[in-house]
C-alpha cells in the first residue's frame, strides 16, 4: 500500500523565542512518511505535534535541520514559493472547518482552483465534482450557516481534495464533531486514502479516531516518542 | 484573475452592505460636494459672462473724471469736468473702427400713466445707442434725426415699463409724464433681464438727449458715451484712439493726467469671469480636501476589514494563495469601493447642482472633464488609501492568522 518515501525529517529542530524564553517546540526530530501512507499524529499539547504539523504542510520553516517534501527541500523556500507548493500539492482539513463565511458551499470549493488559475467553467465542475466524492451533491448552493457541522467538515474536505493533491494535512479533523458524525468523516478519510491513493497526516488526541490511521507517531517535548511503524529513512 | 477579484470584491462589499455604505459616504459626499461646486461653480461664470455681454458687447464706455487708482476718482486737485457735446462731436468725427457712437445722460425720475407710477431710469440719448448697446426694439422706430436734434417729447420704454402702465397692452402712441413733462411712446424696448448684480435693466425710458437735458437735467452735460467697435478692431486698439481724441479736444497737457475713464466692458466680463473661476477653484479645492478625509474612512475601514477577516486570509494563504493575491484583493476591494463611491457622489453633485441652477437661475454646465477627473481621483484615493491595509493582509503569517479568534 506505501510508496517511496515521500516527505522527510532530518534532525529538524524549531525554536520560538529568545535566550531564557527559549522553547524547543522540536528538538531534533527524523522521521519519514511514505507515498499513500495514513498517519495520525498524537501527543500532549506542546509536544510539538502542531509545529511538525505545520512544517509537513509547508505552513513553517525549521529553525535547523532539513524537511524535504518529495525531494524538494521545502524548510529552504521562500514563503510565496511554499505558497504555490502548498497549492500544488497539499490540502488542508481543520478542526473549525475554516470555510469562509456566507459563501456558497461551491465557491468554498473552488476557491483553491482560483489561485491555481482554473477558468470558471472547468472549476464549477472540478468543485461538483468533490462535493460528490464526500457525499454533498444538492448541497452545492448552501452556505456554511446553513450546513451542520459533519457537513460543514465535508464541505472541507472536498475543498482539500479538488485540487487533486498528494498530502493531506487535517489538524484536528473531527474535534469539533459528536461520535456519529466523527466515524462519518473517518471512514470518509479512510476511503480517499484508498480510494486515490492520498498520503494523509492527521493530528489527533482520540485514540478511537487514531485507529483509522495505519500509523501511529507520538510526539512528547518536541521528540517522537513512539512510532507504530518504524521505518528506516532511506 | 482581475475579473476574478473584481467579482470577489464586489460579493464582499455586498456581503456588509451597511459598513461598505458608510465607508463609502465620506467620498460620497466629498465626490458631491467637488462635482456640485465646479458644476454651479462654471454654470455662475457662464451666467456673468452673459450678463456683462448684456450690457453689449465690444464696449467702450466713456464717464468724466478721473480712473480709478491710487487717490480714488476725481482727487481734491481737479474739479470734475463733465463730457461735452463737442467731446462726442470730435469722437465722431475723427474715430476710425467704431461700429456706433452715442451719448447718454441718466437719471432716476418718477414716470405716470394715469394713476400708476414707477420710479425708472430715464436716459437722454440717441438713435445710435441701440446699436452700441446692442439692443432691439420688439415693434415701433427709434428716433428719428430731427427728433434727436430738436429735442422731441417722444420715447422708447423697457418692458418692466409697459407692465407696469399696459400689462401685456400694446403701449405705442401713448402719453406718460416723465417729471413735469409728457412724451409720447414710439416703440419697445426687447427684455434684456436683470445684470448680476439684480439691477433691472428694462425699467428704462429713452428720449433724445436734447430733449432730456432741457427738460429733466436742466443742464447740457453728457454722462457717458457709449462706442461700439466694429467687428475688425478690438476695444484695446480702439481705447488708446479714443484716450488721444479726447486728451486733444479737453486741451489736457501732456504733463497731466486724463480727466476722463474709459472703461473696456469686455476687460470687465473676462476680469469677472477670472475672479468666479478662481472662487470655484478654492471652493473646489476646500471640497477636495473633503475627499481626503473620504480616503482616510476607506483607509480604516479597510483595516477593520483586514483584521476582521484575518482568518480568511489565513485560510487563502494556507490553501496556496500568494501574496500578491492577497494585497490585489484588498487593493481591489478599496477601489472598487472608492470607484463606487465616487460614482454616487458624481450623480448626487450633479443632481444638486442642477436643483441649484433652478433655484439661481444660472446654466447647469457639468464639466464631463470634471466628472472623469473625480472618477480617476476616486479609484486613486482607493488605491492609495487602501494599499497600506491591504498590504499589512498580504504580510500576514498564515498560521498566526489561521489561529485569530
């Protein structure tokens, strides 16, 4: 099911602040995710789970060390060029859901599309397109107030997938979501794993939500602290 | 990718109807207030430019004493020396590129008809002060050479005059008491309407001079004498003949001053019209700065916008916007803004300057320079103003934004 190694940590070390207010959000971590692979992510808050979130979706820099996102070495681009790989190559799922308000469920869609540079037409159907893959055809017009929150969350999840992307970055995914609606998205997730092949990194406090992932990496004070699958870095 | 943004602006605006209103009002009213006081500001130098000509145009009006200056009219060294009938003989015998000559004396004096009165200005003068004055008669003749030269009790009356004594009756061959003596009326004057300065100019009764002077004026002095340049000369090549002319006939020494004016009626226009321009520049200029003041609004606003939308540009930068994406759709936003602004405020100056023209009773004259000067001037407010806050967006880390509550 795991392609090649497909995004890479080498010693990876990021610090916020200045001498005694110094905080070692990751100290040193190395750690590899293959192509197709679901990882969840766990870890108290502070562990560092959050930063080694951002630097895999290209959002961070490391302060030291490398991160390469397939090959390229992305801790080393200047924010506009991480702008167009994140745009390329990666969607984002949050936990608020984050779609912009009073705007239909389709134009939350194709918004992505906009700064790729779709033209209209082909981006109307490529955002119809998602919203059937997570199950919201009929719902193309409504907007996020008029969507409950599992549809709001599906609402996401189309507009991280329509750009076709290789990684999906979900912070939180079902944070905000009751247990029924949780193992809604989860099998949703599960399914474009599957289904197009879609490398996934998830961050979770859920045990029960982790189970999905075929992987598991625990961060605690800004190191891995243990890993389901250990894997050699090539 | 414009057209994309124009959209998307225009959705946002949409989206906050009441805080995009009350952005916009400050260019609104500024936009208003610059259209509206250039438009009735042009509509007043038009009105002054055709009152002055009015009072006829490529005129050169002569009084006696001394041009105004330093020491005022008439100093305490010169008696004042009233034109003579010899004066006006030597203009028209020696003037060359004058179209008409004329004198004219003039007075306030009480006119009856039967039992109405009306005070009215009285000119003694003669046939040739119409075609200096420029001015026709609606029915009847002017006065003939042998009433003019022997004085006789006939006259033209303005149409205030005719209301006043016939109303809308046909006056021609009737008798009005002008002071003590009566004359019969030959022929009406056409409506000239009020000068600028709310002098009616049809409450008139001509008669010949010598009529005038012996009856009315008791005296044989000639007010002013009116001369209308052909149409080859202009009045500043005609005034310095007239200056020679009359320094020659006056015996006045080359060593000494003119005791006489000459006023130039189409130096007043153009030098009336210049001040009116000028006064609609400075109010102008005052209105601009109110649109200054309209830039600022857009300029906050658009900071409020900026942080109250701090996750949505979170968002748009994590799903892969640039950041020129990010500053041209808050740069767009204001202007467009700014631009739609503008557009009302054009409308709505307009519209009061055209309730202001009826009111004054001055031309609606809108500019449609002007009008594309406060378009261009509002999309630029808009840029300049909201380059700032929509830069500060731009600049924006997207996981700090993405975190803002």
């Amino acid at each position: 099911m795991s392609g090649p190694v497909f995004i890479s940590f080498d010693k990876v070390l990021k610090t916020y602040g200045q001498g005694e207010a110094r905080v070692h959000a990751l100290a040193g971590v190395d750690l590899a995710i293959r192509k197709g692979e679901f990882v969840a992510i766990m870890g108290p808050s502070g562990s560092g789970k959050s930063t080694a979130m951002n630097i895999i979706g290209c959002l961070d820099t490391p302060t030291a060390g490398t991160y390469s996102f397939e090959g390229i070495d992305a801790g080393r681009l200047d924010r506009n060029r991480r702008a167009l790989l994140r745009n390329l190559y990666v969607g984002f799922v949050f936990q608020g859901y984050n779609l912009l308000p009073r705007t239909t469920a389709a134009e939350n869609v194709e918004l992505p599309l906009i700064y790729r540079g779709v033209a209209r037409s082909e981006r109307r159907a490529l955002a119809m397109q998602a919203l059937a893959e997570v199950g919201l055809v009929g719902r193309e017009h409504h907007t996020p107030a008029e969507l409950s929150g599992g549809q709001q969350q599906r609402v996401a999840i189309a507009r991280a997938i329509v750009t076709r992307p290789t990684l999906l970055v979900a912070d939180e995914p079902t944070g905000n979501l009751d247990t029924a609606r949780t193992h809604e998205i989860m099998e949703l997730l599960t399914r474009l794993n599957a289904e197009l092949g879609l490398t996934i990194a998830m961050v979770t406090h859920e045990a029960d939500v982790a189970a999905y992932a075929e992987r598991t990496i625990r961060f605690l004070d800004g190191h891995v602290a243990s890993d389901s699958a250990k894997l050699e870095v090539a | 990718m414009i057209w994309e943004t124009v959209r998307l602006s225009l959705i946002s605006i949409r989206r906050n109807v009441l805080r995009s209103f009350l952005t916009l009002l400050g260019i609104v009213i500024g936009v208003a207030a610059v259209i509206a006081m250039l438009t009735i500001g042009s509509g007043t130098t038009e009105k002054v430019k055709a009152d002055i000509s009015k009072l006829g145009s490529n005129l050169l009006v002569v009084r006696s004493g001394r041009p105004a200056g330093p020491g005022g009219p008439g100093g305490l060294d010169q008696v004042v020396r009233p034109l003579a009938e010899k004066d006006l003989a030597a203009l028209v015998a020696h003037l060359s590129g004058a179209r008409a000559i004329s004198p004219a004396s003039q007075k306030q004096v009480r006119v009856i008809f039967g039992t109405e009165s009306l005070t009215s200005g009285v000119t003694g003068t003669d046939s040739a002060y119409l075609d200096a004055r420029d001015w026709k008669l609606v029915s009847g003749r002017p006065f003939s050479d042998s009433e003019t030269r022997s004085g006789a009790g006939v006259c033209l009356i303005g149409e205030t005059v005719r209301q006043q004594f016939f109303g809308a009756g046909d006056p021609e061959g009737e008798i009005i008491r002008v002071n003590r003596t009566s004359c019969k009326i030959i022929g009406l004057l056409e409506p000239k309407g009020y000068t600028g300065f709310g002098q009616d100019q049809d409450n008139v009764v001509l008669m010949p001079l010598a009529a005038y002077q012996r009856r009315i004026a008791g005296n044989r002095d000639i007010d002013s004498i009116y001369i209308a340049a052909d149409d080859r000369t202009p009045t500043t090549e005609l005034q310095p003949r007239v200056e020679d002319i009359l320094r020659d006939t006056r015996r006045i020494t080359p060593d000494r001053d003119d005791d006489f004016s000459i006023r130039d009626m189409t130096q007043i226009a153009d030098a009336m019209a210049s001040a009116t321009t000028t006064m609609t520049g400075m109010l102008g200029a005052v209105a601009g700065v109110s649109l200054l003041v309209g830039g600022i609004g857009i300029m906050n606003i658009m900071l409020v916008s900026v942080t109250e939308r701090t996750r949505e540009i979170g968002i748009r930068l994590a799903i892969g916007a640039h950041e020129k994406h990010i500053l041209i759709q808050f740069l767009v936003e204001a202007t467009v803004l700014s631009l739609l602004g503008g557009i009302i405020g054009i409308l709505i100056g307009l519209a009061l300057a055209g309730i202001a023209s009826v009111a004054l009773t001055i031309p609606f004259a809108p500019s449609p320079a002007v009008i594309l000067l406060a378009v261009g001037f509002s999309a630029l407010i808009g840029m300049v103003f909201g380059f700032f806050p929509a830069l500060r967006g731009a600049r924006l880390d997207p996981i700090d934004a993405l975190r803002h509550e």
